[in-house]
C-alpha cells in the first residue's frame, strides 16, 4: 500500500528551475510513476532487471541525455540531473543503468572516440537497441583503480587484452563494454577500449546473493587473449583521469540522484506519519520525536536540492571542478542513507516490508555510498582540495 509520491519543495525550489528543467524532470516523474513503481517490488524481490522499461527509456532520450547529435536529447546538466533524481526515486539500480549507458559509456565513446565509434555506437545506444558496460574496477583493485592488472599487448593490427574485472553494472546484459587497460607497449599506460561482448575470450558472470541494487544487474568479466582490432582503442584516452572523467559525469547524476531516493523515504514517512495512529487516537505524526526526524529529513533534502542545482550550473557554465561533485555525491548519498533509515523507523514494523519502497532503498543505498567512489574517498577528495595534501 505505497502512497502516491506528492513531490517534495519546502523553500520554492521550483521556481529555480526553468520551464525547460521543470519539463524534463516532470517527464521522467510520470514516467517513474506510470511504469517504475508499480513493477519494482516485484523485480526487487526476484532479483529481476526489468529490460521491458529499455525501449520507452530511449523513446523518451533518457540514455546520454545530456550528449549533443547522435540521436541523443541535447540537455542541460541541471535537465539530466533533475531526470536522474527522479529514476533513483523510482530505483537505484535502474538509475545505475542511466548512469552506466549514458555517463560511462556513451560518454567515453562521445569524448574519446572516432567518427567511426560514435556514428557505430552512439546512435544505436540512445534508442537502447545496444547496452553498454564500463570495466574498470577489479576484484584487487577498486578504491585504487590506478593498482589494475589488466593489460593489452598491441599485435600487429590488434590488440590483445587479459584481465579480470568486477562489480560491472550491466555487465552481462551488455553488447560492448568499455574496459580499462595497462597497454603494456605504452610504459603500462592507462587506455579505455570498445569491445564487443560476443567476442571468443570474452565471459561475463552475475554476482547473485545481493541484498542491494537487486533490480539491476551486477557481474564480473574475464578476458583471456581476448583479441581486438587496433581501431578498437579509444585514442583520446590515457591515464587514469581518462576513467575518472567519466566517474565525474556518473557522480553527478548520484549526487543528484540520492535526493530521489530521500524524497521516497521522507514523503512515504510523512504520509504514513500522518495516517497513523497510536496513543490518544492520534496521528503518530503529533509527537514531537516523530516531527523532529520528519524535519530533519526535509532540511536535508532541501539542502541537498540547492548544492545540486548549484553544481549544476557550475557544470552548465564549464565552471564545475571534481571536488565539487564529489561533495554532491558524498553529501547527498549520506543524507538518503540517514533518511531512509529515519522513515524505516516512522514506518515501525511495516517499514521492514517490502509494501513500502523504504527499505528497498535503505539497501540499495549502501552500493550507491560505496560505489563511483566510496563516501571516504569523496572525503579525500575534498580534503585534498582544500588543504593541497593527498592523504590517500
Ligand atoms: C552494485 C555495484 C555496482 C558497481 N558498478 C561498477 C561498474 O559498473 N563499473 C566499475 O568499474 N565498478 C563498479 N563498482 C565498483 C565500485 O566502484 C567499487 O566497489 C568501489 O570503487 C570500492 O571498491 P572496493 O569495493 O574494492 O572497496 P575497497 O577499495 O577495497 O574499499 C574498502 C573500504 O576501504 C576504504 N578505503 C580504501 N582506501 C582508503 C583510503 N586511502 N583511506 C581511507 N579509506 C580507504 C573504502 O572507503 C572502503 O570503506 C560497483 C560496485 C557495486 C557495489
């Protein structure tokens, strides 16, 4: 018995977004609200990423909506960002698979590639006929990417890539993956690669047994002398900013994104606050304990809100710098986790089933503060920018 999500705007904030922005978000909303929710219980529960939503998502340009050409919807960030937010008030995971097609693989392939790649890729990706992983994290190395041992070899006119790699959102479900190598000819330089999954070498296997993220598909990858032609490089990359630039994109959408999911929690707390009873036939939302966790929840929403909406128009004017995302995502992640346990709490006993999305969305937040950069390297990230130490 879910309540009808009423939106959530304490200081006005609509009315710092323009047409444009209010367009978009109340697109992707109804969408959230006519084919999300009431299906995710059920995928939540058997584990089940709902590909029929794939097709209606491209219709809509929801994948690389903030790309430009290529069938892609042209966005701003503020737009793209305010989309997202309102997918991760649907689901985590089926954020993670907007942010994975559009911030980690469309991307690279936009900023990165050749004409070739993007007129192969890029168009097909929008509409969602193609799906797309991004491999950089491996089973020894994932707060240090940096540490990876996957390499490539040049060979004649290909390339020849052994590793492994894991955690990858859409990993088996994927027509290319873009994968993080050491090319062993260029001094163990970081490069990115296209690579097509159906490719003999190349084996992709579902992690099972999440209690997090469970409407979405997490795997790990192994590649043995998996062979590629050299045009499969993406020549723009080189180094490990070439990752961590398309880290910057995603982490832009979560920052964005945690405030949807904190806004499920609060407005699904407060609706049941406000039905139900205990002591003096009273709505347990006339206690003072039950107001003050009510209050907390909104101010932090509300703060988050604005922090977004600023980075995002930092991002807008090419004026937004890495630390700043990073205390988007760090703060705004820490915030739907604390609310959502706050909610779990008002929910009493219901609060533990799955009738409400609360508890969905208290676990899948636990991957979202660990992944893109778990909430203690964002905290290292701001340090370093304000003190000028690494302290890694
Ligand atoms: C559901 C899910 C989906 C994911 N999807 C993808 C994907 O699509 N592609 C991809 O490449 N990766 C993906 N990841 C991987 C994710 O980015 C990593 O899990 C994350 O970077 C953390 O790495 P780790 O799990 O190896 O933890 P570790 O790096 O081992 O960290 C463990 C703990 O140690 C702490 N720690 C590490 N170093 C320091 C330090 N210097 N100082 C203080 N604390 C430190 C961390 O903060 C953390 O608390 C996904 C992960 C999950 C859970």
């Amino acid at each position: 018995m879910a309540f009808k999500f009423k939106g959530v705007d304490f200081i006005g904030f609509d009315a710092l977004l323009s047409e444009e922005e209010r367009m978009a978000r109340d697109t992707a909303r109804r969408f959230v609200e006519d084919n999300v929710v009431p299906i995710i219980e059920e995928c939540n529960r058997e584990g089940r990423f709902p590909r029929e939503l794939i097709k209606p998502m491209g219709e809509l340009g929801f994948f690389g909506a903030n790309l430009h050409g290529y069938g892609c919807a042209g966005m701003s960030n503020v737009e793209y960002g305010l989309v997202t937010q309102e997918f991760e008030r649907g689901d985590s995971g089926l954020r993670s698979f907007v942010s994975v097609q559009s911030s980690l693989v469309m991307y690279p392939i936009y900023t990165f590639g050749t004409d070739a790649q993007k007129d192969q890729w890029l168009p097909a990706m929008a509409t969602g006929e193609k799906l797309g992983c991004f491999g950089l994290t491996e089973p020894d190395f994932g707060s240090n990417p940096g540490g990876m041992r996957t390499r490539a070899r040049r060979d004649g006119d290909d390339y020849i890539l052994n590793g492994e790699k894991m955690w990858i959102t859409s990993g088996s479900i994927a027509d290319v993956a873009v994968i993080w190598a050491k090319v062993a000819d260029e001094n163990d330089r970081i490069r990115g690669f296209l690579v097509e999954t159906d490719r003999p070498g190349f084996r992709a296997f579902d992690v099972h047994g999440k209690w997090s993220l469970r409407a979405s598909v997490t795997s790990g990858l192994s590649m043995s002398d998996l062979r590629i032609p050299a045009s499969n490089l993406l020549p723009g990359t080189g180094g490990l900013k070439s990752p961590l630039m398309c880290l910057n994109q995603a982490r832009y959408g979560i920052g964005w994104g945690a405030i949807g999911a904190a806004m499920s929690c609060y407005d699904t707390a407060l609706q049941y606050s406000l039905l139900r009873k205990q002591f003096r036939d009273s709505p347990i939302a006339s206690h003072q304990l039950v107001q003050e966790k009510l209050v907390w929840m909104i101010s932090e929403i509300t703060k988050a809100q604005l922090l977004s909406l600023q980075v995002g128009r930092l991002k807008d004017s090419g004026k937004v710098a890495p630390e700043h995302i990073s205390m988007a995502k760090r703060n705004n992640v820490a915030m739907a986790v604390e609310c959502a346990r706050l909610a779990r709490d008002i929910l009493g006993g219901a609060g533990i089933t799955d009738d409400y999305p609360v508890m969905r969305h208290m676990m899948n937040l636990e991957s979202v503060k660990t992944y893109e950069g778990t909430h203690d390297i964002h905290t290292l990230i701001i340090g370093q920018s304000i003190t000028g130490i690494p302290a890694y």
